[in-house]
C-alpha cells in the first residue's frame, strides 16, 4: 500500500481501524505497556503531553501529567519580559516529589522561630534543615517544633539537634533508605558528607508518593519531570536559560509556522546556549517541515498546522494539512530519527490511537484538558437553556483559547499602551471559548488510557509499541475507509 497517498486529504474521522485476533489477557493499564519515545533522551511511560497553553498547562496540570506518566509543558503566556512567573510554576512542579530533596530548604539556628514559620509558608514545606554557615547540618526543625511558640523563640531551641537525628553519611539508594527508616522509626533521614556538610534530605513522604505513582515521570533525582515552552522573537533565548536553570527537562521552541528561518535562528540560539537540554520544535505539517527541523538539530518535532480545538488557522490563512496525512509526511520524511508528537486534532479518545499508528509517538492534547479542575482559570457560572425542561440552570464553565486568539496574545505581549491599530494588526488564528467545568484531568487521563488499552487489545497486540509496527509493517490490514454513512455510524451518536 502507498500509504501516503491513501491517507491524502484525510483525517482521524476518515478511518477505522480493522479488529484483528486479540491475545492481550487484561485490558488494564498498569499491565500493559504504553511507554513511548518523547524526545532523543525522554521516554514516557505514558504516551500523553498535556499542550503549552495558558488555559491548559501550568504547574497543577503539569504535576497530575507527570503523575500518571505523561509530561505537561508549561506555556510562555505570560507578559514578555517577565520570566518570573513561568519560572515559579516549573519550581513548583520540580518540588512536588523527591526521590532524595539535594537542595532542602534551610534556616540558621540564630533565626527566629517567626522567620522559620514565614519561610515555611512562603515555601510550602513543613521541614526545613538547620544549618550553620558552612552549611553543616545543626538540626532539623518542623512545623510542629513551631506551632503555638513565640516569634521571637531562637530556632536553636525548638530544632531537634544532630546529635538527636538519624543521619546517613554519603550518598544512599532510596531502597536502603526506606530500610533505614523502618528500622529506626524516624519520618526523615538527613544526608551529610564525611565533613558534616548536609548533602540531602529523603522523607517518608516522598517515598510514599514514589510508591503511590510507579508510573510517573521523574528525572535522575526522583523529582516530576516538566516542560517549558519559549517563543522564537523577544526574550526568548533568555526565558530559555532561566527556565533550564530552574529545572525544566525539555524545552519546546512552539510558533505556529515552524518550518521558517525563525525557528531556524531559534534552535541554533537556544541550542547554543542550552546544550545538555532537549530541543522540541514545531509545529510543521510536511515532510520538508519535519526535515529542515531534524537537520537543524530538534530533538522531537511537532506535528499539526491547524488541526487544534482552539485554532483558527486554517479558516484565517486556508493553510494547514489534515491531520493524518501530515503525521504520515512527517513520519515518512524522518523515519524513527526522532519522536514526533502530533498536537491537535483528537476530539475522541479513539483518535489518540489512530495518531499514534500514523505516526505520533505521543500525542499533545489541549481541549481533551481544557475545564478539568487543574486547568487554570476561574469557573463561572452562565446560565444554560435545559431543551427538555426549557428550564433556565446555571452551569459552571471556563476558559479555553488558543495561544494564537487575540486575547492570548494581548495577555503575552507588551501592548497594553499600543495605538488600537496596532492591536488590531495582530492576525488572531486562534478562537475563545467557554467549556464546561468537568472535574480533575486524572479521571480524563484515566480514561484515556483504559480506551487506548482497548485498541491495543482490538489490534491483536500486547503492547502499544507491538501495535504500531504491525501497523507500520501493514497498513492495509487494518484500514478501512469510510464513506459519509461510514462516519455517520462510527461517530454520530
């Protein structure tokens, strides 16, 4: 079969997918292997990236992302020049969960017990390691070494001293630190070099929450993985160090156009000056897009001009590709040099297996988040017209716009004092739209992943990575193309 040709023109809803003999035992996720390829150096465990989107991804999103094995990718929708906020939500996520915590928080023991419990507030955490001015350990103080005690009680007198602690000399594997714990009864165990100098702190917690998401995405020190999405013009190459300094894993160069010699300047700047760091770039929608990227350097590509819930490009320009033909150029063009993600396009969890046969090696999902309880924004009620009943209810909803609409652009661009001309020069090709409030993404990703165990199963393999190169290796077998009473019995319900 010439796959590309026929796959010309067609999208997700063109296709079903042919049974084949099931040998899959159990349709449960935590049995079945989804892991897949995100980057040169990342592999989820979870093929699902949640999109760089200011209604979608910022660190609550992101945390539930990497919980349940995926990636989250913070957006740059914040004022230009102002690094600050982005780089805050990234902390954020890099705190949530630690295999070993290298760099506690830490306080002198001749500070106050009123500036101890100022700086758990402002940090969110209920220990924090005493230390002197070589930062040798001293102690450890808690919140409940603080509670109900004068302001001006000295540290020193509330902390339980060293010489009171379980300490582990040099580095430990968190097995062993669990045995430790157990045996001496103790929440926390301090790590400290030959010299005293306090090199780690690994909690019960911690590796409660280690046990509780086997599945999660975390990096060479135990701590969630997260993306960070920067632009191409203004301060992009800045916002790019700090939030690699902050702890970003991958870096998502995103522009609408990506195959152009903006991007092309971009990832030679960003490269330069981020080399450890995964490159993503994108979005493209042909093979000469997905080419001109690789032989510039990405790591992975981005897939899809347009096929977005909140873009509006291809009804502002007329530009774009269908989604499945363009998955199927890219794939075709770069082979397996690196891990494409398809962004958009998937407005049923079907569709999320379709991409990753056409191509995908994860997929990016926007409007699939969009109104769940961790996508930013405020709920508001509106009130809604119940057609049965024609009674008046009201219903929660929230925002969900895409990253190229006007508003999302006044929100990330200094512009607040341009002419109105100047504003309305700005080419939207994204839309605004209110969503019904539906509850945490966890349930959603769930969901997701019990329906792509499903297909797995309906397509006679084991594991998500089987599938596709049975797919690859003999496309004809298991498409069908629909006619229009073909997709009206598939997907009009």
């Amino acid at each position: 079969m010439d796959l590309l040709e026929f796959v010309r023109g067609c999208t997700f809803d063109d296709f079903l997918l042919t049974p084949q003999c099931g040998v899959l035992p159990r349709r449960d996720p935590h049995l079945v292997d989804l892991s897949a390829r995100f980057s040169r150096r990342i592999v989820l465990r979870r093929p699902i990236v949640s999109a760089n989107m200011d209604t979608v991804t910022r660190a609550a999103m992101a945390i539930v992302l990497a919980e349940e094995g995926g990636l989250g990718i913070v957006d740059r929708g914040f004022r230009s020049g102002d690094i600050g906020p982005q780089i805050a939500e990234i902390a954020t996520v890099k705190r949530t969960q630690h295999g070993v915590i290298a760099d506690p928080h830490s306080i002198a023991e001749t500070q106050t017990v009123d500036e101890a419990r100022r700086l758990m507030m402002r940090t969110r955490v209920g220990t924090l390691a005493v230390v002197d001015d070589h930062r040798r350990l001293r102690g450890l103080l808690t919140e409940r070494d603080v509670r109900f005690v004068p302001a001006g009680v000295a540290v020193e007198a509330r902390m339980t001293p060293r010489a009171r602690l379980v300490v582990h000399e040099g580095p430990v594997a968190l097995p062993d630190a669990e045995r430790i714990m157990v045996e001496r009864k103790v929440k926390k165990l301090p790590l400290v070099a030959a010299d005293g100098t306090l090199i780690g702190l690994i909690t019960a917690k911690d590796l409660i929450k280690q046990a509780r998401h086997p599945f999660a995405t975390r990096d060479g020190r135990g701590r969630l993985r997260v993306g960070a999405a920067v632009g191409a013009t203004g301060d992009y190459l800045e916002r790019a160090v700090e939030v690699v300094r902050a702890g970003a894993d991958v870096i998502v160069i995103d522009i609408a156009h990506g195959h152009s010699l903006v991007m092309e300047r971009a990832l030679r700047d960003v490269r330069s000056r981020c080399p450890d760091v995964d490159i993503v770039a994108g979005n493209v929608a042909t093979g000469e897009g997905a080419r001109f990227l690789l032989d510039r350097g990405a790591d992975a590509i981005k897939v899809g001009i347009g096929p977005g819930g909140g873009c509006s490009t291809r009804l502002t320009t007329n530009f774009g590709v269908p989604q499945v033909e363009a998955l199927v150029r890219c794939r075709q063009a770069i082979g397996e040099a690196v891990p494409l993600i398809a962004d958009g396009g998937i407005r049923r969890d079907g569709a999320l297996a379709q991409a990753l046969l056409f191509g995908g090696d994860t997929v990016m999902l926007g409007s699939a988040f969009a109104g769940t309880d961790e996508a930013p924004g405020e709920i508001v009620q509106k009130s809604v017209v119940v057609p049965e009943s024609q009674k008046v209810v009201q219903v929660p909803f929230k925002v969900f716009r895409g990253m190229a609409s006007i508003g999302a652009v006044r929100d990330r661009l200094d512009i607040e004092d341009s002419e109105p001309g100047e504003v309305e020069a700005i080419g939207a090709e994204g839309i605004e739209v209110s969503v019904p409030a539906r509850g945490s993404a966890r349930t959603v990703i769930h969901d997701m992943l019990k329906h792509l165990c499903s297909a797995i199963s309906y397509g006679g393999a084991t594991s998500l990575a089987e599938l596709q190169r049975s797919f690859q290796a003999d496309p004809a077998r298991y498409l069908v193309k629909l006619s229009g009473a073909g997709r009206t019995e598939s997907f009009q319900r």
